[in-house]
C-alpha cells in the first residue's frame, strides 16, 4: 500500500536504510537538497496557480466605474500576478454616485495604450467609504469561483509544501536515528 510505505511501519526502516547506505554526509544533503527542491516546486506551482488567475481572472461583483488611466509601471517576470510581465497603472477612478479615488489596477486590466482614456472596469470596495477598493475586468460568477480555487489549491500546496521543507530540513539537521527519536517512532517487531 503507497500511504503505508510513505508514513507507515516500513518508514523507520527505510530511512535507517538510506542514512546506512548513504552515510551522514549524502544522507544530510540528501534531504536539504529535497527541501530546496520541494520549496522551489511549491513556489512554482503557487505562481502558475496565480498566472492563471491574472490572465482570466477579474471581477465579477462591485458596480461599473469609470477609470482613467494616468501612469503604468511593467512589472515581472516574477510577481505577485505570477509569472510573466505584467501592466500596474495608477488611475482616478469615478464610481456611479460621484465619488473619485485614486486607485492602482493590477494585473495589465488597463495598459499604458489606455493613458488617458475612460475605460469602464468594475470596483469593489470591502466597506462603504473606503479609499483602497480593488479593480478589475468584469468576468462571470463561475469563472471567479474557478479561478479561486485554483488559487486556493495553489496555496494549499505552499502550506502543504512547508511543511515537507521542515521536515526534510529536519532531517537535514538531526540526521536519521535523531529524527527518528525526535518522531518518537519506536520500531516495532515487523521493522526488525
């Protein structure tokens, strides 16, 4: 069974096992060469996750306002919107009732080709009054959801992904028969 081998009785074997056959040395760099490797992968999939999420993503609630578009700034090619070069403009955005913020779109929503223009996005303030509100393409309900739990799951994978990094870098620091005591893993007579 894969989920018994991975964490089950054979666990402690295994890796008294490799600590044995590598040796200290190798078996030491073998697991912070597996953190590094697991913490890059996590990052990587994290980023995808929110490439995905700047390309289709938006705003599907909030009213229409209009912006325009005053300065852009190209950011990347790794960012908070993920990866690639992304558009980060400053803009004066004018909601329904009047009122004007300054505001800063992410996520090349608006371009610098827009400079100038009025260009019609969607606003979404968390609480009546505020001056930081978010703003975005309008996009469909099902899209959104879609796009938030892929950038749930792309967190999921960090945390995920954290955890396994201390572990292995555990196991870097504490060698096999320490982090084995450390686990307070007894073996039992089916590992002997």
């Amino acid at each position: 069974m894969v989920g018994s081998d991975f964490m089950g009785p054979d666990f402690y074997g295994r890796e008294m096992r490799l600590w044995q056959s590598l040796g200290p040395a190798k078996y030491r760099l073998r697991s912070a060469c597996l953190a590094v490797l697991l913490a890059v992968a996590s990052m990587v999939v994290l980023l995808g996750c929110m490439t995905l999420a700047s390309l289709f993503g938006g705003l599907h609630y909030g009213h229409p306002a209009r912006v325009i578009v005053d300065d852009c700034q190209r950011v990347g090619p790794i960012s908070r919107q993920g990866f690639g070069y992304w558009w980060e403009c400053d803009a004066v955005a004018t909601a329904p009732d009047g009122t004007v913020r300054k505001a800063r779109i992410h996520a090349s929503d608006v371009t610098p080709e827009d400079r100038g223009r009025s260009v019609e996005l969607r606003e979404s303030c968390p609480v009546k009054g505020a001056t930081e509100c978010s703003y975005g393409r309008p996009t469909g309900y099902l899209l959104n959801i879609g796009l938030q739990i892929i950038v749930k799951l792309g967190w999921l994978v960090l945390v995920f992904g954290g955890f396994g990094v201390v572990s292995f870098l555990t196991r870097a620091l504490l060698g096999a028969p320490q982090y084995l005591r450390f686990r307070a893993h007894r073996p039992s007579a089916a590992d002997s």
